[in-house]
C-alpha cells in the first residue's frame, strides 16, 4: 500500500491496516475494516497507491478507497458463486487498458477490466491441470494461490493441482503451462518474481522433496534452475513453505521463505542456484507467516500470530535484523 502502509487480511474476517517503519518505531496499527461478508479474507491486492481490494465472500470482492485519511468501502464487484473465493490477484496495464485478474478457488481466473471507479467482468480463464499432480488430499485442491504481473500483460499463475501458467490477459490465452516438480505431492503456495528469476514455495513430503524452487522464465519456456527443502527438525515428515519473496540487493538477489516450524530463512538466490544462510530467524511458536518486503524503505513484514518487521540489508552478505513485533 505505497511505501507507508501495509495491511493484512485475517481469518476472522477483518482487514488490519499498518504503518511501515517510521522514527517512532512499527508497526503501528493504523485502522481495522470489515468486508461486508464477515468471512475470511483470503485476498487481498492493490489497484494503486490509494486502492485496493479483498476477498468478499463466496460471490463476490471488496473494493476499498483512501478518502480523506482512512479507507472506506466503494462498493463491491460480484461472479458466480460456482467459482468459490478468491484466493488471489494481481493488476497489469495494456494498450486496451488496467486490468484486475484474480484467481479462485475452483482453479479459474477472472479476469476484470477497471472503468473509472468500477470493475468490469470480462471472462474466466479455466486453468485447472490436465495433468493435476496426486494428493491425498480430498477433494484434490485446485486454488489459483498465486499471481504475478509479467511483461506485455502476461499474467504468471501458480495453482494447488501443480501447474504455473502464464496466461494473456487480453485474450484470456494459456501462452506457457508448466507442472513445478513431476514428483510433487503438494501444490503451489506462493510465487515471486525478479527479472527472469521467478521463486516457488509449496509443502516438501518426505526427505527426498523440497519446499522452494527456483525457476528462469522466458517468452516460452520455465526451465529449473534449483531447488532446496528448508528444515531444520528432519524428523518433520512434511513442511510447509507458506511464502517467499525476492528482495534485489547491492551485490546479489536475497530471497525470504516462511516454513511451518515458524521460521524465517533467507540466502540469495541467483541464475546459478540457492545459497541458503544459516540461523533462520524464529517468527512464531509454530506455522508460517505471509511476507511482504518493501524495497523502498528496506523492511521486511511477517505476519503470523504476531506482526514482526525486519530490516533488509544494503548489503546481502549482511544478516537481517528485527525491528519490532505488534500483535
């Protein structure tokens, strides 16, 4: 949300709005708003500096504007209810115009096109796998977790049956379709994305799997690059890796992950593989955290039970530090 604010949507239905690191310390909780639905917010994306929007139950999305100081809700965009909650979004910008595309429980996109202060459905793109990676889990989930904007309106999807998928946004078109790993017995929790290095996170089953991936992508291809299982007890037969990000810094690229022993770990990430640090950084008692990393004021968001903030370095050989924790 700029690089003021950040916000997190919760389970219990509510949406907490944060200010970033100041003088005074962070973070610090600036507002508190509901969705109409009162359900969990599952989504949660930015339009611009002073918009964005949520998950909304079932049928529907939340649009939110800052008016005057606070953010107040402008209304609402609904779908059919046959496409369960959004899970996921992201914007793009094309000769044709601004577009919101989310992604939905039942492994489809819809895809938006802004017109002044309201959202336009265009279509729904079906991008659940042909070849859906075995689980389980049942139902086998197909959730769109994950969305990234590309280059040229491309949108890059990442989804619970496996597949990451680059879509055009404009024609609705599957333009690459890629299953991250033919061994894997969990999907895709989250992506990230610098250059043409894009980052996987997903749940490592067994000693043999691993829980982050990284890939190069180009205008036709995703080719591997590497791939490590971040864990520290080896007794734990699986381990979620909830989410990663890319952070670019002086002298290399530093990736964060976020595994359920309720650990943060960081190293480089570069066109030749991983390096993770050692020491990964306790964030909660157990579980993983959502991350956010604000490249213009140098700050790392964790939220678990807590909210942790942590300062990125200049440099990416020096270790990361904690700045405060909020409730």
């Amino acid at each position: 949300m700029g690089a003021e604010r950040f916000a997190v949507g919760r389970w219990d239905g509510s949406v907490s709005v944060y200010r970033d690191c100041t003088d005074t310390g962070c973070p610090r909780p600036e507002q508190v708003l509901l969705p109409p639905s009162r359900d969990g917010v599952q989504m949660l994306a930015l339009l611009d500096a002073d918009e964005f929007v949520t998950s909304n139950g079932m049928n529907s999305l939340a649009i939110w504007q800052r008016v005057m100081g606070k953010y107040v809700l402008q209304g609402t965009a609904t779908y059919h209810d046959s496409f369960g909650a959004l899970r996921s979004a992201a914007t793009t910008r094309t000769p044709e115009g601004d577009w919101l595309v989310a992604g939905t429980h039942s492994g489809h996109l819809l895809v938006w096109k802004r017109e002044m202060a309201s959202l336009r459905l265009v279509r729904a793109v079906d991008l659940r796998s042909n070849n859906p990676i075995p689980t389980d889990i049942c139902p086998p989930p197909k959730d769109i977790t994950s969305l990234l904007a590309w280059t040229n309106g491309r949108i890059i999807a990442g989804s619970e049956d496996g597949d990451v998928s680059v879509v055009d946004v404009e024609t609705g078109t599957v333009l690459i379709r890629k299953q991250y790993n033919n061994a894997a017995k969990r999907g895709i929790n989250s992506l990230s994305l610098h250059g043409d290095l894009l980052l996987l996170a997903n749940c490592s089953v067994g000693s043999e799997d691993k829980n982050l991936w990284l890939f190069r992508i180009s205008e036709t291809k995703i080719t591997l690059v590497d791939s490590v299982n971040l864990i520290q007890d080896q007794a734990n037969t699986q381990v979620f890796n909830f989410s990663a990000v890319l952070v670019p810094r002086k002298g290399g690229l530093l990736f964060f992950a976020s595994t359920q022993e309720g650990l943060l770990w960081f190293g480089t990430a570069s066109a030749t593989g991983l390096a993770v640090f050692p020491n990964p950084i306790r964030v909660a008692s157990e579980g993983g955290a959502a991350l956010r990393a604000s490249g213009s004021n140098a700050v790392l968001a964790a939220a678990a039970h807590a909210i942790r903030t942590f300062e990125i370095p200049d440099e990416w050989s020096r270790s990361i530090a904690p700045v405060e924790a909020a409730d």
